[in-house]
C-alpha cells in the first residue's frame, strides 16, 4: 500500500500536494484553487465536461495550456450561443490551430451544447441535474484509486441516453473529481481538507 508521503510531492511552499502536480508547474495552480472544489455554475461545469472530452487521448496538461483558447472559440462556454453553430464555425474551428482540432470533439460540443439547453428546460440547470449524482460518503474513502465509479457511470448513462456525446465513465469520473463532486485529494495533501470544507459549506443545487 501507498504510504502519504509516496503519495504526495511537495508544493513551491514545501507544503505536500497530489503527487500529479508534479507533472508540470502549471498544475500547481489548477489543483490548489480549482481541482475538487464544489462548482454550481452551468457555465463552467459545461465548459469542464467539454474540455474532458477534448482531452480523451490526450493529456491534461496539452488541455490546460489550451484552456483561454478553448474559451475564445467556444465564446466562454456560452452553450446558448454554440448550440447555434453551423458547418461554418465548425470549419472555422477545425483551422483553429490554438484548440485540438479533432472533428468528432468539436461536433460533440455543439451537440451538447443543444443537449444543455434542453437539460435546462427540462431539469431548471445542468448544476441541478448533476448534483443529482454526487457519491454518498462511502464511495470516497480511497481517493485517486479508481477510474470510474458507480455514479459516474450513472451519470454517463444517463447523459448518453439524453443524447450528449464524449461523456464516457472515465470522463464523467475526471469531471466529478475536478468539479468538486467527490474530494479526491490523497490523505496528506494540504488541499484535502480546504476541499472538504469548501464541499462542506457548498449549497447544493436545488433539485426539480
């Protein structure tokens, strides 16, 4: 078994963190001020579910660098104004050389984006539909251990069954854990517990 410190790496401070931040010095950042903090905005958690897609393949660290080009081309995850893309902007972004320029990927986005707007008619927002699938306690008491879970193949069933493309398990599983659905940070990282406080005090969505 792991110990905490083989779990850990040390931050810019000397304080421990997940031991994937040591895969670049960007990641620092990402993991202390957003990875497992508790999301309820419909805006950012369709961008993070179309930025899991685009990453399927590919690492997060490419994605990450890409983000603010991500969010020009797809006018911040405004899913109101992709859902009105045509073949046009679709070309338009397959010459886009600041994203991945993946046909499929950006096809799923405007897709979801149409399947986004329809969630909010029927569901009141995309927050209230999948704080619907936050795991009970005991399905976090190993972080980092798994690559899917019973809720987040729930999730992607369900998501699939109302039409969204790219939502995967093991996608759905990566959204959930940066979305601050389960605290996965490793016991020992100075994160875990701001995470779990954040997701203590979090309002959760209200449900239809």
């Amino acid at each position: 078994m792991a110990t905490t410190k083989s779990r850990t790496v040390n931050g810019p401070d000397g304080k421990p963190r997940c031991r994937w931040c040591a895969a670049a010095p960007e990641f620092f950042a990402y993991h202390d001020g957003e990875w497992g903090f508790p999301v309820a905005d419909d805006h950012r958690l369709f961008e993070k579910l179309c930025l899991e897609g685009f990453q399927s393949g590919l690492s997060w660290r490419t994605i990450l660098a890409k983000r603010e080009n991500f969010r020009a081309a797809f006018h911040n995850f405004d899913f109101e104004k992709i859902a009105r893309f045509t073949p046009h902007d679709v070309a338009r972004l397959l010459k886009d050389a600041g994203i991945v320029r993946h046909r499929g990927k950006i096809e799923a986005v405007i897709n979801n984006a149409k399947r986004a707007r329809e969630m909010i008619q029927q569901e009141g927002s995309l927050a209230a539909f999948i704080w619907r699938y936050e795991p009970g306690a005991n399905q976090l008491a190993n972080p980092q251990t798994a690559s899917t879970s019973a809720a987040s193949l729930a999730l992607s069933k369900e998501l699939k069954k109302r039409g969204w493309t790219f939502v995967g398990p093991t996608t759905i599983y990566a959204f959930m854990q940066a979305m601050g659905l389960i605290n996965d940070h490793v016991a020992g990282c100075v994160i875990r517990p701001k995470a779990g406080h954040a997701r203590k005090t979090f309002k959760r969505p209200d449900k239809r």
